[in-house]
C-alpha cells in the first residue's frame, strides 16, 4: 500500500515596500481594507461614530434603485428643489429621469437630486425613506451608522464611521450604474443643458482609482471612500474629518498608495515536477507534476506555506495525467489554493513474464548478498 507524506516548506514573500510605515492622515478617522478579503489593514478610530455628509448619498442611491429604474421620469418636489448647499438646477414641478439625479447625486454630490430621488421613490414620504435607509443598514451591519436625512446634511444624529462607509462603498459598488457614475469626472444631464463636475479630485490622478464618494460639511469636515483597483485585488480607503480639501487629497492618496504596496500578485506553483513515486518491478520513479500553475495575490512580507501530499510509491498501472496527490498552497491558516499532482507519464504493469523475471533476478540478488 502506498504511504502518503505530507511535506511543508515555507517561503517568505519580498517584503520591499510593504516595510514602510502606515501613512498618518491629518483627519478623525481613516480605515485601509483589501476588498477581497475584508482583511484591515491599517485604521485609526475606525468604529467611532461621527458625521458622514454626501457619503451619505451612497446608501440614498441604493434604497432609490430598489424602488426605481434609472429610465423612469419623476416629478421634482418643492422641497428638493429648494434644498441648499451642492446641487444642480432643479425647479418645482420640473420633470427628469432618474438616471439624471443619480448622476447628479453621485457625480456632482447634488443634495437636491438626493432629495428628489428619495421623494420620488417613498411617494413623498421621506421619512419613510430614511427608515428604509437605516433597515438597511442594520442589515448590512453597519453597527455605527443611523441617518436622518438623505442627503447628508449635517443633522444631530446624522452618523456613521470609517468602517462602516468602507463596507457601503464596496456594497454600492457591485450595482452597474453606481460603479459607472462613481468613476466619471463628468456627465451631461438634463437633455445636454447642464454637466455635473465630481468632487473627487484622485479619478485621473491617482492610477487605477474606480470612485467613489467623497462629502464635505462644517461638521464632518472633507470627507471621501475611494477604491484602486490592481490586478487580483482592490484596495478601498476610507478618510473622515479631514480640514481641508487638499489635506483629504494628499492623506487619501497616501493610503491607497500604502494599501496598493502591501500586495503583490504571485505565481506560487509552477508547471512542473514536485514530487516522485517510487515504482513497483524495478520501473523508474513516476515524477508527479502540476499542469497549470497557481497564480494569487499575496500580503507582502507574509509568510507563505507549501503542503505536498503524495505517495511515496504506487501501483500499476499508471496512467499519464492520473491524480495522485496534491499541493496545497496557505498563508495565515487560510487556504489561498490547491493544484493536483498529476502522473507525469503513463507506467504498464509488466506481465507474468515480466513479474517472474524481476522476482527472480530479486532473489538471486538477495542470495548473492548473504554470501560471505
């Protein structure tokens, strides 16, 4: 019977730029997170509740989509249009696609498309809206969030935190058009008589950046999520709180830039042989090899360990491509992979001839060796 063996070798990852020290933003609160993982990589006072402005506008689209199509025409209501502070133009009565506001809200952080947005989907019920908002968040896990308004607007009450936001934006982000709106730095609106303008000053600038909100008010200070994405991963940074527009920008890119660094996409299984099967009747060892190679985003630095398990020995017949064991690739008692270990060559079983000559030419040889 074949014995299998388990064989672990341990290989460390390049640390390179990952050794740098985590940025220290200038603001309330700031959180790095890899998408893919959920995995923190850097934060400071990330659960602490605190306000959010337009980041708000998020979740505002998200509860509107499920009660709207961005074809549908609404009505603008006399309160949205009265709504101060960012907006587009927008009067009492006037009627304009949804697709518009969401460009609006996401684009140009519009508090008055925000607010038609949530009239035109409760039915004029806006409070009703903002209930909606916070069931959803709840069941989302936002633990230190809870709106009032859906726009963003400073409000007692009105929170959430670095956590929190991080969690909706990734959220927001598997919805088509958010994903499409948030990474645009202009958009035409309103039959081609108005273009809104992002406030997000890092889409063009820093590489890879996919959005995707920022918010600004006396009480929350310059606030922005934003997402890079890399080849295998993406990485989401959140900053609340900053003083100024452009302290935000620098500390934001700063963190994505860290958070970008901390990984590296690797190949950590070749096409090759990795181990060898001994074979019965004096038949030479059966490489076992990998096909395809293994190729996954790794934490820098991280150590990274490589399980084989494989029979020392095997039976005939082989066949070429037969499955006889397997490479297990773990980093962090997480299992980042596994690739079979195939036979490398097809391998008959003698015949009785065969069989009998090898046994006695093996016992001949075995005479021989008690021979003085």
């Amino acid at each position: 019977m074949c014995r299998l063996v388990l064989v672990t070798v341990i290989a460390l990852v390049f640390a390179g730029a990952a050794r740098a020290a985590v940025p220290s933003p200038d603001a309330r609160a700031f959180i790095v997170m890899n998408a893919a993982t959920g995995e923190v990589l850097a934060s400071h006072n990330a659960y602490e509740s605190m306000p959010i402005a337009s980041i708000t506008k998020l979740m505002t689209v998200l509860i509107a989509l499920q009660h709207l199509k961005p074809s549908d025409v609404v009505t603008v209501t006399g309160y949205a249009a009265q709504v101060g502070e960012s907006r587009i133009p927008l009067h009492t009565g006037e009627r304009i696609t949804v697709h518009d506001l969401l460009a609006g809200a996401l684009i140009q952080s519009a508090n008055n498309a925000a607010d038609t947005l949530a009239s035109a989907a409760s039915g004029g019920d806006v409070p009703r809206f903002v209930g909606w908002m916070n069931a959803r968040a709840r069941a989302l896990g936002l633990r230190d969030t809870h709106f009032v308004r859906p726009d963003g607007l400073d409000a007692p009450g009105h929170v959430s935190s670095a956590r929190d936001v991080a969690v909706l934006a990734q959220v927001a982000m598997h919805s088509p058009i958010v994903r499409d709106l948030v990474r645009q730095r202009t958009d035409t609106i309103e039959d081609g008589t108005f273009v809104v303008h992002t406030w997000n000053d890092l889409l063009g600038v820093f590489p890879g950046l996919i959005g995707v909100k920022t918010g600004h008010t006396n009480n929350a200070g310059w606030c922005e999520v934003a997402a890079a994405r890399r080849s295998g991963y993406t990485i989401y940074a959140v900053i609340l709180g900053s003083p100024t527009r452009a302290q935000r920008n620098s500390d934001l890119d700063d963190l994505l830039a860290w958070g970008v660094s901390q990984y590296r996409t690797l190949r950590l299984v070749d096409a090759q042989p990795y181990a060898w099967a001994a074979a019965p009747f004096g038949r030479p060892a059966v490489a076992l090899v990998v096909r395809k190679p293994l190729v996954r985003v790794v934490r820098v630095g991280r150590p990274v360990v490589e399980k084989i398990v494989a029979p020392t020995a095997v039976a005939l017949p082989v066949k070429r491509g037969e499955r006889l064991g397997r490479i297990e690739v773990w980093a962090g008692g997480k299992l980042l992979g596994m690739r079979p270990l195939l036979a490398g060559r097809s391998v008959s079983r003698p015949g009785v001839g065969g069989r009998l000559r090898w046994y006695s030419t093996r016992t001949v040889h075995n005479l021989l060796a008690l021979l003085p």
